[in-house]
C-alpha cells in the first residue's frame, strides 16, 4: 500500500499543476475532465490520509510517542529527495529572516564563523537582476500577444518565486557560515549542506588554492570538494573517513575536504588552535 500511495502522490502532482496551466490560459476543458480530475485528487488525498494514519499507528504500537510516531510516518510515505528539497525551502525561508534581522544561524559564543559568500556575492546579484529583467520583459511580450490574466498572472507568480528563491540562496549563504569550534568544524553551503567533523579527526589543515573545481559539492575516491565560484583554498586531512551526506541525500565516506572561505588565513588559525586546558585551572 505504500507504493500505490507514493506512486499515486507522484503521478497527481504534475496532473494537477497541468490543470491549472489549461485553465489559467483560458482553455475550455470538458465539464466531465475536470470532474473526473477532482475525483481523482479526492481519491488520493483519502489514499495518501489512510496510508499515513496506519504506519502513524504502527510507531505508536512499537512505542514511539505522537510526534515521533507521526514524522516516521511521514518520512515513510513521502521520498528523502522530495523531503529534502522542500527542506531546502524551508531553510530559505528562515534565511532570509535571518538576514534581514542581521543574525546567524549555528554559531555559538565562543566559535569562530568562516564566511564564504563573498567571492559569489556579485555573480548571484546579476543573476537575480537577470531574472527581475526577464520577469518584467515577459510580462510586457504576453500583454503584447494578448495572452489570457490567468496565464500572465501565473507565470509571474513562478517567476516572482524563483526570485525569492533566489534571495533565500543568497541569504542562506550569509546566514550559514562555515563554523570552527572547539569540538568541531562544520562545513556547509547555504542550505545545501551540512558537514559536521569532529576536531579529533583531524590530522592536519593547510592553505591550498584550487580554482577550477568541478561543482559546487564533490566527491572522488574520498576526496570532499565543497566549492564556491569554483573555487577551494583550505584542505583538511582527516585520520578516519567521515560521513558526507549530499545535498539530495546520497551517502559517501570522505577521508580529506577542501573548501574555500573568505579568509583562509584565519580559518587555518582557529583550526590549528587547541584551547590548553591548563589556562582555566587554578592555579
């Protein structure tokens, strides 16, 4: 039953988004197709609630309390990849807040953060001016050729989204700095990902510049690449592998990460810091 849930979920989803695109641009579609669609939705909304509602009772039965029992269930029914992406917008979202109120996101007293959006800040800035230029200059053509309001409107509903997206990526960049504390380094991008390493792994850290990397997250015969602008300049050996989740949550050990921060000179400082324990004992 859980694969008939999920396959349905999958298969609504794009009917009905084609739906809507018919009727925004003004098609006139049979009385008996939309019925039949409606019906169609209502079947698998019942489908997708009945199908929740017994593995939500199954974690129940093993133990787990309401909450718990009811993320499981969720987690079951709806793909990691669908998860995380809509974790993606979720994350966004929250960056944006954050940047607008001038704050961070997991960087505790006493840690040092380690930007990394400098070097991308121009390039995603004309980009999101591109996309504020196509969204006026489509709105202009289709008034042009007549097109319906409910087509002209929709599409500049999805292209006002991808500039907010687009903003949100930008803000999580800002908001989500790399982190050095004294337990850990955390790498991450934006709300792409997020790589916690213990400081005990670490065997050695060195400034090393590479400007032609390959993507933005790679991962070859243990090799971590964490890019931005293609760029990397910071490498970090590690004295036993460590698990990289990608961002679509594909797993993989890495045993050396290279990324890039702003300022690479004082990444390397607070990595190669140990805080002596003899200097808060007394004396």
């Amino acid at each position: 039953m859980l694969g008939i849930a999920r396959g349905a979920l999958s298969a609504m989803v794009p009917v009905e988004l084609l739906l809507v695109i018919l009727l925004a641009s003004g098609v006139s579609l049979p009385g008996w197709v939309i019925v039949v669609a409606e019906l169609a939705a209502a079947s698998v909304f019942v489908l997708e609630t009945v199908t929740v509602y017994r593995l939500f009772r199954a974690e129940r039965r093993g133990g787990a309390d309401r909450r718990t029992a009811l993320r499981a269930a969720v987690d079951r029914l709806v793909p990691e990849r669908v998860r995380r992406i809509m974790d993606f917008d979720l994350k966004g979202m929250v960056s944006l807040v954050l940047w607008i109120t001038r704050r961070r996101d997991g960087v505790p007293p006493g840690a040092t953060a380690a930007s990394y959006s400098r070097a991308q800040t121009s390039t995603m800035t004309m980009f999101l001016f591109m996309m504020i230029v196509e969204l006026v200059g489509v709105e202009i053509l289709l008034r042009a050729f007549g097109a319906p309001a409910g087509l002209r409107t929709l599409i500049l509903v999805v292209d006002a989204y991808g500039i907010l997206f687009a903003l949100a990526v930008i803000a999580a960049c800002v908001t989500r700095p790399h982190v050095v504390s004294p337990g850990e380094l955390r790498i991450r991008y934006g709300a792409f990902f997020d790589l916690r390493v213990p400081r005990d792994l670490i065997s050695s850290v060195r400034l090393s510049r590479n400007y032609n990397e390959s993507g933005m997250i790679t991962l070859t015969d243990g090799r971590l690449g964490v890019a931005v602008s293609s760029q990397t300049n910071v490498v970090v050996e590690l004295t036993e592998p460590v698990t990289v989740v990608r961002p679509l949550g594909s797993r993989a050990e890495a045993t050396a990460i290279r990324f890039f921060t702003d300022d690479p000179d004082a990444t390397l400082q607070a990595l190669r810091h140990r805080e002596d324990p003899r200097a808060s004992s007394p004396v």
